[in-house]
C-alpha cells in the first residue's frame, strides 16, 4: 500500500523537476544576458521598430528610435522621436479639439547649426503611439531653433553628433 502512495508523490516531483528546467534556462539566459529595461518595441503599422529611451521629465518620457541615418554633407541626423505623454494632452488645430496621449515626431538634427527640425508629426490616441491615429501632418520643417541648454534638443545634439556639451 505504501508503494502505491510513493509512486504518484515521485512521479510528480520528477514531473515537476522536468517541468522547471525551461523556467531556470530562461531566468539563467537573463541573468547572463540581461535585457534592456530603456527598451520598448511598438507595432503600430509601419512603426514596428525598437525604442530606446532618451529622456525623461514629470510631462513625459522620450525615445528615439534605434535607426538613424546620417548625412555627412549636410551633417544632418534624421531621427524618429516618440513621446509617451503621462497625461493626455489636448491642442485646437483647424478649430477643432485634438486630445492625443503619446506623439511620433520625424525630426532633423541640424549638427552645424545645433538646431532641431520636426519634418513630420503623428498623434495617437494612447500611449506608445497604440490606440487611433487622431492627427498626422506632414512637411512641417518647423525649426525650433538652436538648442537651449539643458535642452532635450541640446542633449539629442550632443549625443547624435557626437559633441561635447
């Protein structure tokens, strides 16, 4: 009778030492290789990319994509910029309301001039540019102008182009 109480007691404890062996190769993998915790990916249409993040104040937090293409004749840096906003934000654009949480921005980093240009500019319902697309606009080329000290933008022309600040 004993025999038979032993059994399914080992039969178990084997089953769950089978078990944890994927659980432990996962948590050893990440002790070893640990994985970015600055690093979100989003899948938004064509925005399935890597985020790293930049910045980050009491209104919002920004990433920049991990892709960034350089010009070295114009010494331009273009970038794309998420914003994930804490609270949703609400503008008046073309007289109507725009309530948007979180903005995906194509902005130009001038590195001669130390300037900052956003070219495009997506707003989206909810965070992490998820939720509706509520705005887009295209062809801005709104230069907010030479980077202020302190600035994100005189951190992103620091960091991009490599400058000391």
């Amino acid at each position: 009778m004993k025999l038979f109480r032993a059994v399914p007691l080992s039969l178990l404890l084997i089953l769950g030492l089978i078990l944890s062996i994927p659980a432990i190769a996962y948590a050893s993998f990440h002790y070893m290789y640990p994985a970015d915790p600055d690093a979100i990916y989003t899948n938004h249409g064509p925005l399935n990319m890597e985020w790293r993040k930049f910045s980050q104040n009491e209104n919002f937090t920004e990433y920049l994509a991990r892709d960034t293409a350089f010009d070295e004749d114009s010494l331009t840096v273009d970038i794309l910029v998420l914003r994930n906003y804490q609270s949703p934000q609400t503008i008046i654009h073309d007289n109507s309301k725009v309530v948007y949480s979180s903005v995906v921005t194509h902005q130009s980093v001038n590195c001669r001039k130390r300037t900052v240009y956003i070219q495009d500019l997506m707003m989206f319902s909810k965070g992490m540019s998820k939720g509706q697309l509520v705005k887009d606009l295209y062809d801005l080329d709104w230069d907010r102008g030479e980077a202020r000290p302190g600035s994100i933008d005189e951190k992103k022309v620091v960091t991009l182009c490599g400058f000391e600040s």
